[in-house]
C-alpha cells in the first residue's frame, strides 16, 4: 500500500512511459500522490498505470506528444478543472538526437530537439504556472545532463538544448524564490536506460546504475520539506 508522504498531491510526470520517467512515477504513486503520467505511446503508458494501481496508487494516463502545445494548454486547463492545482511537476521527457558533427544536423533533427528539450519544457511552465502557485507547496523538477556543460564534439543538438533548459528553469527559479514554490534539477549521470544504450552502444549496461536506485531522490525534492530552489543535484555525486 501506498505511504501518506505526498498523499492528496497530483504529480504530473512527462515521458512517463519508461526508463526514469516510470520508475519516478512508480515512486511518487508509493509516496500517496495521484501521478499523471504523460507520454507518446498509450500502450506503455498503461502498463505503468497497472503496476501503480495493481500495487494500490493511483495514476491517470495522459497520451501526449509533447511537440503539440495546444495540447499542454488543454492539459493544464483539465488539471484547473478537476483539481485547481498542481503540486509536482517532473519535467523527464527528452530525445537524444544525432550524435553528429554541427554542420551535419539536419534542420528538423535540430527543430525536433528544441522542440521536445527546451520549448516543451517551457510551454508547460506557461501552462502550469498558475497550478504550481496555487499548490501548498508546489514542486518542480527538471532533468538536465552534464552534456550542458561540457560541449563535447558531435553532442552540440543535446548539449544546446540541455543548456538552454538549466538557463530557463534557473530563471524560473529566481522569479519564484520568494514564493512557496521550489524548481530544481537533477543530473542523472551514467543510468541503464534507452537514451544511455543510444549514447553509449558499446556500454556494458549492467555496470551502470538504474532509474529505479534515482527515483528516491526525485521523491526527495517533490516533498514540502525541501527549501533550496534553483540547484542541480548530480546523482553520480551521491
């Protein structure tokens, strides 16, 4: 059965489906919190939804290409209608890209990458904003990478898109400090998902940690007692 820590809260959790986005929402379901799980592909999205309810949480499927901003808008607007808040947000959806030389990205490759990193992110801030204020203690967290940073031959599509979401989310951060509301960021580091195996091919996967040993920590900071806002945690460093 599920613990009361979060209980009463919606969580709203983006790529839902797999890797660390399934493994956070199973977390945050065991925590007490109702998990709107968010994804492209339905059938995935329901296998999760039977493990959260199977083991006594509660969730609801929100199929959704993160691509279409009318449809962030109408999700927030479902959420104003049905609970009049959002207390957590986990911004994990995100596509790796070609691993290509910058002359070499083809323009909707790139136009693919801003789309679903960086202006997904920030039109669900457009729309959640006012839920994330309402909340008693709204909690907003994003994942970010150390590509962001360290501008690594052939990365520059996700590196670019990783770096404008810490400039965004920061920004957000500042213009909330004052407020209830905290926004952070957690760096995965090396994880056994998809996205690493697309990275990596030549990893051997069972030397890496996996999303289920890091969903702990996205719990951590979604709880009310978390007072920083505007940090990046790295996982690697715990």
């Amino acid at each position: 059965m599920p613990s009361a820590n979060l209980k009463d809260k919606v969580a709203l959790v983006t790529g839902a489906s797999r890797g660390i986005g399934a493994a956070v929402a199973k977390a945050l379901a065991r925590e007490g919190a109702h998990v709107l799980l968010l994804g492209r592909t339905e059938g995935a999205l329901e296998e999760v939804n039977d493990t959260i309810q199977s083991a006594g949480g509660q969730a609801t499927i929100v199929p959704l290409d993160l691509k279409d901003g009318k449809g962030i808008d109408r999700l927030g607007a479902a959420i104003a209608e049905r609970w009049g808040c959002l207390d957590i947000l986990v911004g994990n959806a995100g596509i790796l890209g070609p691993l290509s030389p910058v002359g070499h990205i083809r323009p909707k490759d790139w136009d693919d990458l801003l789309a679903v990193n960086l202006t997904a992110n920030w039109r669900l801030l457009r729309s959640l904003d006012s839920l994330l204020k309402a909340a008693p203690a709204g909690r907003a967290v994003f994942v970010t990478s150390g590509a962001a940073t360290k501008c690594r031959p052939f990365w520059a599509g996700y590196a670019v898109t990783k770096a404008g979401l810490e400039c965004l989310v920061k920004t957000y951060a500042a213009e909330t400090e004052k407020m209830p509301l905290r926004v952070n960021m957690i760096n995965p580091g090396p994880l056994r998902t998809g996205m690493r195996a697309q990275a990596m091919p030549g990893e051997d996967p069972e030397t890496l940690r996996t999303p289920d040993d890091i969903a702990p920590l996205f719990v951590e900071y979604c709880k009310e007692d978390i007072s920083q806002t505007g940090q990046i945690i790295n996982f690697a460093d715990r």
